[in-house]
C-alpha cells in the first residue's frame, strides 16, 4: 500500500501532468506560426522555431512520462497477453523497476553534471544565441526523473487484485 507520502508524490504528479497536458497548444501555435513570420512578417520565425523547441521538449518529457503511468505506450507482449491479467501486471510492475528504474538512475547520475552547468550557465541555443537552451536538456532530466519516480511507485501500489 502506497503510504501518505507516496500518496502525495502520486497526486502531485498526476497533477503536474494535468496541467502539462497545455503545453501542446502553444508548440501547436508556435510551430504554425513559423511560416507567417518567416515569409509574411520576414522576422522571428527562429525565434518561435526556438521557443518551440524548448516547450515541446518539455511537453514530450511529460507526455512519455503520462503514457508510462497509463501503460499507453508500445509494450512487447507476444507472449504475455495469454497469461492472466494479474501475471501481467506483476510482470509490468518489477519488470518496469528492474529495466526501466536502472537506467533512469544512471541517466540521472550521469547528466546531471552537464544539466546544471547548462541550467546555472542558462545556456542558449547554439545557432542563434536564443535563451532556452537548458530547457531542452533540463526537460530530459525531467523525464527520466518521473520515469525514475514512477517506476518505484508502481513497484510500491498494491496489485490492482487486492
């Protein structure tokens, strides 16, 4: 049984992603906007290209990390989907902690470095100068940082047959 604790890290993810889930509308409009501004206006298409790329990174780190949650993501089952329901989400549930929490970790470990000298430096994109930069590799810390979280809650909520 997932405690208070993890109850509120369950809860405050579900929310994050709720109000992520906007992010869309903008790199949406952004990336439309690129071709009005490049070839009607002749100014800013880059720097909407740039802003766009920062916010659909962090909207793709949130939206794996959604369909991680959900189970909504591509799963090889060939085998499993003959064993009973209950086997399978056992199967899902240590199988995605055991495959999915060690690389999270090390990913983690290893560009967290190179994530804060990005994000202390408030590194800009390297074509044009723009600020933004350290989102793009920030949101990747972000996603393996809710993969990571997600992974442990999985492990640690009781099986949906209790």
């Amino acid at each position: 049984m997932l405690t208070a604790g993890l109850r509120q890290v369950d809860r405050a993810i579900i929310a994050l992603l709720w109000l992520a889930r906007w992010l869309v509308l903008p790199v949406s409009f952004l990336l439309f906007a690129q071709w009005p501004l490049r070839d009607l206006v002749q100014a800013y298409s880059v720097q909407a290209n740039d802003l766009a790329q920062w916010l659909f990174a962090l909207y793709v780190s949130f939206a794996l990390s959604f369909a991680t949650r959900e189970r909504a993501h591509l799963a090889a089952d060939t085998f499993a989907h003959r064993y009973a329901p209950a086997t399978r989400e056992r199967i899902a549930r240590i199988g995605g902690f055991l495959c999915i929490a060690p690389w999270s970790l090390f990913i983690l470990v290893a560009a967290t470095p190179a994530v804060w000298r990005s994000v202390s430096g408030l590194e800009a994109f390297p074509e044009t100068y723009d600020p933004g930069y350290f989102l793009v590799k920030l949101a990747m810390w972000i996603l393996v940082a809710l993969t990571l979280i997600q992974a442990t809650l999985d492990l640690l909520r009781p099986p949906a047959s209790e």
